[in-house]
C-alpha cells in the first residue's frame, strides 16, 4: 500500500512521442497501478523527452530537487533500457532521494532500493563489477579471520574522529544541497513582493515545503537559509 508524497518522472524518446502523448498515458497508468491504494500523493509529474545521444536530463534534475523540496519519493514509470545506464543510476544514487519503479516493484525504496540500485550500476560496467567483486572478497577473507565486520570497536580513535569528519562534511553538503534547491523559490517570492522572513516562512508553509528536519518554518530558520544561500559554494550555483 503506497504512503506519503510521490513525485513522477516519465519518459519518452523522441519529440513526436512528446508531443503526441504516445506512450505518456500508458507510463501514467502504471504509476497509478503502482500506487494504487493506501494514502499517497503525488506532489508532481515530470515528463522527459530523452533521446538515445542525450546525456543531460534537466527533467530528471527538477524532478530529484522536488522530492528534495517535499520529501517525496520518486516513481520512476519505466526503467526500460535506462536500466544499461550506469550513469543514469548512479546520478540517483548520488541524489539522496528515494526511488521506485513500476516495471520493478521488487525494489523497494530506501536503503535496500539504493543498494540494489548500486548493483545494477555494475551490472553495466565491468570495471565496477571487478571491484565489487574484489571487496566481497576481502570481506570475506576478513571474517574467516575472525573480524567482525561493522563493529565500531574494530576502529582506532583516528579512525572513529576520521568518521566524525566525514560525517560533518556529509551533513554540511546536505544542507547546502538543501539551500540551493530552494534558492529559485525564494527568489521567486522575493520578486513577487514577499521579502520578511516571517512572509517567506508562511509561504514555504502555505506550498506544503517542509523544513530539512520536516516540520513548519518559522522566520528564524529562513534566516539562517538566506545566510547559507550567501555563502554556498559556486558549484551549486552553475
């Protein structure tokens, strides 16, 4: 039974689909059987024209921003041969949104979905296929030697603090991610006459955009947003 906020990426390969709708209806119908039941929403439908020489997807890029945007998850109509894309997998991978697909519903969203995501990936390159081959390898040698694997106890003090690091860094990326999604829509209310803190947090709240912790804005917070959109890094703002 499908829950929650749902954002729909559809695909077609060649103008004329595009343009006549042909194959659209039916990718909508499956999204539809696929959430069929339960309480859901689907908060946007994101369609793609998306020839076979096309590497860029800015469809598929606004699509990943709006479930950023609502927490949403991304339903996916057809993976089709986007499936020998190892590009095409690894950008959603790398999005930090959850994705489903109607023609796999065997993979679930979440952790367990990204992983088997990851695996498809390799599927289409050898290389990755080797080194992932080689990992469950030296996994394996290390737990016949008696390691157990993912214990925190098997790391040093400058191995747990290296983490730490990491994790900072993970968590300051994220956010700025965060702010430049919502850069366009701040700068659209700003054009429109809403420029307090309190008028943007009303909007943001209004269009049902949640905090990166998930709940209501308030002006303070929209505050320290404006501060890190100031100061966000070039390559979120190309």
């Amino acid at each position: 039974m499908a829950s929650g906020r749902f954002v729909s990426y559809l695909r077609v390969s060649t103008d004329r689909q595009g343009k006549s709708g042909l194959g659209l209806q039916a990718q909508r119908e499956a999204v539809a059987n696929y959430l069929n039941g339960g309480q859901w929403e689907l908060a946007a439908e994101l369609v793609e024209v998306e020839s076979g020489k096309r590497q860029d997807r800015p469809q598929l890029d606004a699509a990943l921003m709006t479930c950023r945007l609502h927490r949403a998850t991304l339903v996916v109509a057809k993976l089709d041969r986007l499936a020998r894309n190892a590009k095409f997998l690894l950008h959603l991978i790398d999005s930090g949104v959850d994705v489903v697909f109607c023609d796999l519903p065997h993979v679930p969203s979440g952790p367990t979905g990204r992983f088997l995501l990851t695996q498809m990936a390799a599927v289409g390159e050898l290389e990755a296929g080797l080194i992932s081959q080689r990992t469950k390898a030296a996994l394996a040698a290390a737990k016949a030697r008696g390691v157990q694997l993912g214990s925190p106890g098997n790391l040093t003090a400058e191995g747990r603090a290296r983490g730490a690091e990491v994790g900072r860094a993970v968590s300051v990326q994220r956010a700025d991610r965060r702010a430049a999604d919502l850069a366009p829509t701040l700068d659209y209310l700003v054009a429109h006459g809403v420029t307090s803190a309190t008028g943007i947090a009303a909007k943001l709240n209004e269009a049902g955009v949640p905090t990166p912790r998930g709940g209501k804005w308030q002006a303070i917070q929209v505050q320290r947003l404006l501060v890190r959109m100031n100061d966000l890094p070039s390559h979120y703002l190309r």
